[in-house]
C-alpha cells in the first residue's frame, strides 16, 4: 500500500513530502481554532444573558411608583424620601407597628414627593433658578438658629438627613 511506504519513508527519514506531517496536524489546529472560537462565543452569550438578566430582574428598586408630567418617581427615590419623612411623621405621633397608619403615612410622603416634583417642574418653566449663595444663605440662616454645631448636626440626625441633603431640601 502507498500509505504504508510514506510512512515507512517518514520514518526512515527519506525526504520525502511533509504532507503526512502537515495532514496529520491541519486538523488539530483547525480543532483548536474552533474550539477556541466555541469558547469566545459561549463567554460573549453568558455575558449578554447576565447583562438581560440584571435589567429585567436586577433593578427591583427602579419601578415608577408615581408619574409627574412623564417624570417617573421611581421607589428608590419614594423610599429615600419617606425614610426621610419618618422622623416628622414619628414626632406627630406615628405608629410604625400600625400598618394602617404607616399606609397614610407613605400617601402622605408620596403627596409631598409629587407636590415638590410639580413645584420644581414648574419653577423651571418659569426659569426660576436659585443660587448656590441663596442656598448657603437659607442654610446659614436656619444654622443660626441652633446655640451649637453639635445642635444642628443632632437636628439634622434626628431628621435622618445629612447635610447635603438639608441643602438640596432648601432648593425644594
């Protein structure tokens, strides 16, 4: 047989044809390639999965709880808001343990959440635009009615709100 004489002559070391040699080969690299390009294009669909997955399922917090002239009010920004409200609502007597009153209590927040949104939408129809020094100088001014530092940063505390966020509250 003709097979048998190349490789008897390949292994004879008779320069011959490297075709057996290249035969052999070709397809492990070509297998190689394919495996490799099998692999990219698994890794490439996992991410587009995980990338669907996570905006079908993963933003939870992103549902609109209330529309504002097309303005979405999502719950994340709902719920900052209301933890925000808790301490106003506690101090007028709020029972977190009563579902009844946390549910008007949520209305409520969720009413002044729309009433600021309609009031800043409108304020910007109008162009009303407010300084950074008129801010500073509402926030200077309600400061000042505290004897201590220590006084205002408990107030602020106790109204779950950072500083940052008493000055963006001085804008609404």
């Amino acid at each position: 047989m003709n097979y048998e004489k190349e490789i008897e002559s390949a292994v004879n070391d008779e320069p011959k044809n490297d075709t057996i040699v290249e035969e052999i080969l070709k397809p492990k690299k070509a297998k190689s390639k394919f495996k490799l390009f099998s692999l990219v294009i698994l890794i490439v669909a996992v991410i587009i999965i995980a990338v669907m997955a996570w905006n079908m399922f993963g933003k939870v917090n992103e549902v609109a709880v209330a529309s504002v002239n097309d303005q979405k009010i999502t719950q994340s920004i709902f719920d900052e808001f209301y933890l925000q409200q808790q301490p106003i609502f506690q101090s007028q007597g709020l029972d977190i343990n009563n579902p009844e009153q946390v549910s008007q209590a949520k209305q409520q927040a969720l009413d002044n959440l729309i009433n600021q949104v309609l009031f800043m939408q409108a304020s910007a129809k109008e162009n009303v635009v407010v300084t950074d020094e008129q801010v500073q100088s509402e926030y200077d001014r309600i400061y000042s009615q505290f004897e201590t530092a220590a006084e205002f940063e408990a107030a602020l505390m106790e109204n779950s709100l950072t500083s940052e966020q008493f000055r963006n509250n001085i804008l609404t």
